[in-house]
C-alpha cells in the first residue's frame, strides 16, 4: 500500500481546532466503486463524485465539521473550488478528484480556509500510519474514535492488502448507511467486477446497520483501486480462466465484505450516546427482502431501542414492531430468543421464560436478538444500538 500517500490537518472549519481536512494521493492511477445517498437532497460534493466516479481518479479530499449540504449554486460552486485548489497544487485534472465533505447542514463552507491548507496537507501527504491515522481522525465529526480495519490476503503468491476508514455516530439508516467509508486496495480489479463486489458488500455491511433510523445528505462509502489493462479480478474474462478468476474474486470479495463489516460494526458501537451493541436477525422468512424490513423494523423503533436501556424486558414491544412491519408471516407462530434464550414461544411468553432470567438477559452490553417466523427459509441480519439520554443531549445541542 505504499503508492497511496495520506494526510489529515486541522484548517479551522472546526471550532474545537481538531483535524478537518483529509487528504489521500494515489501515485498510480486508480478506478473508484462507489455507492452514494439515495436522499432526493444531496449534498454538492456528492454531485461533483458521482459524476467523478467513472474517471480515473488520482486524489481524494474530505472535510469535516461542514457538509456543503443544502447551499444551493453557492455550496456547488464552493466544492468546485476546493477541487479546483486541489488540482492546481497536485498538478492533475478536476475530473480525477473524488470530494466528500461532513459536519452541519445548511451553512456555507468556508472555502478560503480549506484553500490556505491545501498546500501544507499536499506536502504532508506520506506513506507511513501516521498518515493514515491524521486522515481518519480528520474526517471525524461526533466520533468518539476513529474507524478502521486492514485485511491482507495473498493471490498467485503475491501480498495484497484492503484497508479502510469511516465516520459515522449519529444520522445513521441503511439506504446507504449515514457515513463516510474509504476503501484502499493495491489489486488491480475490473471497474465492472469490483462495482458488483463493492456493493454486494455494502447492502451486507453498510447497508445493514441502524443507529436512529435518519439517512443523511452526504452519505457516500467508496472503494478505490488500481486502474489496470490486466486486472487480477474480472468476472468478464474468459471461461478457460474462470475457475482461478473465480477463487480469486472470492479471496478479495471475503476480505472486503470483512473489512465493511468491521468499519460498519465500529460505527454502531460508537452511536451516538450507545452503551450497548444489537443485533437483530430474522431467520426463516418467506424472502430475505421482508426479513430485513422486520429486523430493521425492530431494530429503528424508539420503544425497542430504550427496552433496551432499562433493561426491562418488555417482549411485547418486539412482537408489535414485527407486526406492523408489512410482512406476511404467520402471526400465531413466531418465537423469539434473546442471548440464546427463548423468550416468546408461538407468540406468546415462553414456559421457560422465569423471573431470573428476565430480570439479567438484557444486562449484557452486546445484545443478540433472533426472531424466528417459521415461515420460510430466509434470513437476514442488522446491527443497531440502544437510545439513551446521549443521543438527545449530542443532537440537542449540535450547531452551538
């Protein structure tokens, strides 16, 4: 990974003067996948990296504590000028930029600080961690940590690596989850193969998590590898070799989705005023499109989530949100097992339900719920968190 050069500095844009301003360059050409917020309002740098996303990219710059969102033609011009700074100082093209920005909704960018940095983030740009840890501690906005994972993987005896970062606490809800995700890898893949991957990956990862059921201006996760006539992974070469093409696709596919995974999985922990980690899986659905409607179902509404916190185990509250999520199912037969626990059997409370355990099973600080329909043979998963005062006190008081 020693061709991706990042940096991270603090331009101003954040009043408690921490790191706002991330940078990656690419010293070889590189090809973006990349999944955006399906909101109808979207923010002018995912306008301007949508329309990027199908050049060769060579740079990538994100700001934090301001999401240029909801500005009008003066928040598109502004992004613009920021590309347009970035370019001139690397020496590349506009077209090969890729821009993210994050923070407050609705007040303008103050471009002219973001311009002053620029040429001390591009000169700072290295190839070692401290790199890399300056860019994911810029690009945070209420995180309590930075995100990041690593997965190294071998193919035909050669070493790759998939590394990644994310931001992400609060606005969080699948539809492209709310956040920012950066994915890095040194193999070469077919723009047309890694597309199919990188969002595969992202309706299992990304796309599966729920912090308070709010989806953002900004959202955009994005997977950024080498440009090559000779991609290690394409699905379109031909059939004599398919079969290594194909264990290979796997190899890279597996390390991906892990890495996915993991950042997704940090950013639920960290959710915003959260003090216990979810899990909500519906298994034996009829499809596995109405079994993540149920967990999420489950998994968004407010009444659930402070079950959660009071660790008072009101099962009623489970079997309501099952019910009102649309999805055929055979309302007579449901159970349901929290920590491996049966809770409700053939929707009613388990005979094996007793005092002790309903006074501990929600005491953990990870919480495993399965609901089982028993109507089909699908299943599907989301993680999400609990609802505490926190959440209203970070949002409650946000822009001051």
């Amino acid at each position: 990974m020693n061709n991706f050069l990042f940096a991270g500095k603090a331009c101003g844009l954040k009043k408690n003067k921490d790191l706002d301003l991330g940078l990656m360059i690419s010293k070889f050409p590189l090809k973006v996948s990349a999944v955006f917020t399906k909101n109808k309002v979207k923010a002018a740098p995912v306008v301007i990296s949508k329309k990027n996303s199908g050049n060769i990219i060579k740079a990538l710059i994100v700001n934090s504590g301001n999401a240029n969102a909801c500005n009008g033609r003066q928040g598109m011009e502004d992004a613009l000028k920021v590309v347009k700074s970035l370019a001139k100082e690397v020496g590349i093209d506009e077209s090969s930029i890729f821009t993210c920005s994050t923070g407050v909704i609705g007040e303008r960018l103050n471009v002219s600080l973001i311009e002053r940095a620029i040429p001390d983030l591009v000169n700072s740009a290295d190839e070692n961690e401290n790199g890399f840890d300056n860019f994911t501690k810029a690009i945070m906005t209420t995180d309590t940590f930075p995100k990041t994972a690593v997965k190294s993987f071998s193919i035909d005896g050669r070493t790759y690596q998939i590394k990644g970062a994310a931001k992400g606490s609060g606005m969080i809800m699948p539809d492209m989850a709310t956040m920012l995700a950066f994915i890095f890898t040194d193999v070469p893949i077919k723009k047309e193969t890694a597309d199919k991957m990188f969002k595969e990956c992202v309706e299992a990862s990304f796309n599966s998590i729920t912090v308070d059921g709010d989806t953002s201006t900004n959202d955009t996760a994005s997977f950024f590898y080498p440009a090559s006539d000779n991609p290690v992974i394409d699905l379109t070469m031909d059939k004599a070799k398919s079969k290594q093409n194909q264990n290979n696709y796997k190899i890279v596919k597996e390390s991906l989705f892990e890495v996915c995974y993991e950042l997704a999985k940090m950013i639920i922990i960290d959710g915003e005023g959260a003090t216990k980690l979810i899990k909500v899986t519906v298994v034996n659905a009829l499809t596995e499109t109405g079994a993540k409607k149920i967990a999420l179902t489950v998994a968004n509404s407010p009444l659930f989530k402070t079950m959660i916190t009071g660790e008072d185990l009101n099962w009623g509250r489970i079997m309501a949100a099952v019910g009102r999520a649309g999805v055929p199912l055979k309302a007579e037969s449901i159970d349901i097992y929290i920590n491996g626990k049966i809770i409700v059997e053939n929707s009613a409370a388990s005979k094996k339900l007793t005092k002790d355990i309903e006074k501990t099973i929600l005491s953990p600080k990870e919480i495993d719920v399965k609901i089982d329909l028993k109507s089909g043979n699908k299943k599907r998963s989301v993680l999400t968190c609990n609802l505490t005062h926190g959440y209203i006190d970070i949002n409650a008081s946000y822009r001051s």
